[in-house]
C-alpha cells in the first residue's frame, strides 16, 4: 500500500505536427486579390460588440469594413476588422498589397502578435455581408475570427472574415511527428 502503478503505452501515439514559417503562411489568400476598403469608424464596445468580439465593455475600436475581391472583380470574402484606435492609420496601406493587417501593423507600429487565437465555424450571411458580396442573404458562409493578443494579453486587432460558400477553401497539411505511431 502506498505505492502506485505506472501504465504506458507499448507504442507511442500518433502525433501529427503543422509547422509555419509565419503567421502570413496561415489562411493566406492568393496574390491576385485586395482588401477594399467600404467604410471606418470608431465604436465603443457595446454589449452585443462585446459578444461579437469578446472584449470588454467601452473599449474603444477603430471598426474597418472591407470587402476582398479577385482582379476579376469577383469578391471573395466581408471583412469586419477592429483595432485599437492607435492604429487607425493603418488604413493607407490596406489594399495596396496582399500585406495582411496584422503585418502591417508590425511594419508601421512594431506591434507583434504575441498571440494569435482562430475560431472558423459555418454561419450564414447577414443581408448586409450577402449584398456586398454578390450573393443571397442566408447563403451558407466559412467565418474565420482572428484575435491578435500583444505580450499582455490584451487584444489589438480582431478581424471577422466572412467567406461565402465555393469562394474560398482553407487546405492544410499535416506531417506525422518523428518518432509517432498509429
């Protein structure tokens, strides 16, 4: 009595491992498409921003609403992007490149991500996101939210991205770890 029992497994279990470079390696769009942006405006966090986004209450946000599109003019996906006011003027270099937000915010403020939290679930577009992207209201939708924590833990950017069903597919691939087993 008072001594226990160790149990292991005879083979070690299967692991497999996605390895990144780069957060810009990760939900990467092609290079033929732009984030336009439609409007901005500074909000102040209110109950149902703060379920949306999970925040806190009266934090202020700089609220960017963007759509992206193909060089064809095909838009691929509704952007809603919240940062914290400080980087409002991010907004110069949004769209004349495929330099993702949170880059550009690294480029301009050096503010980098120590943090990145990604939640993708099925959802259906609102009237608003439909009509922007050239589709019916309801139309079944991939929606990607993005939170981007600094060392503190605290949120700079939040971005909702909105793709309609067929415009976009998200592929990874995954390398089973040295060593791993079935």
């Amino acid at each position: 009595q008072g001594s226990g029992t160790l149990v292991q497994a005879r083979e070690p279990a299967a692991k497999y491992v996605q390895t990144l470079g780069s957060l810009g390696e990760f939900l990467q769009y092609p290079e033929d498409t732009r984030l336009h942006i439609l409007s901005t405006e500074e909000r102040i966090a209110d109950k149902a921003l703060v379920e949306k986004l999970d925040c806190r209450q009266r934090r202020r946000w700089f609220h960017i609403e963007a759509v992206r599109k193909r060089s064809d003019g095909l838009p691929l996906n509704w952007s809603n992007i919240y940062l914290l006011p400080k980087y409002a003027s991010v907004t110069q270099w949004i769209g004349q490149d495929t330099t993702p937000v949170h880059t550009l915010i690294d480029r301009h403020f050096d503010q980098r991500p120590a943090k990145v939290e990604i939640d993708m679930f099925a959802g259906e577009l609102s009237a608003n996101s439909a009509a922007k992207l050239e589709v019916a209201a309801g139309t079944p939708a991939l929606v990607i939210v993005r939170r981007y924590a600094d060392a503190g833990g605290k949120y700079y950017e939040i971005s909702i991205i909105e793709h309609p069903a067929g415009r976009f597919t998200y592929s990874m691939e995954l390398e089973r770890a040295w060593g791993a087993r079935d």
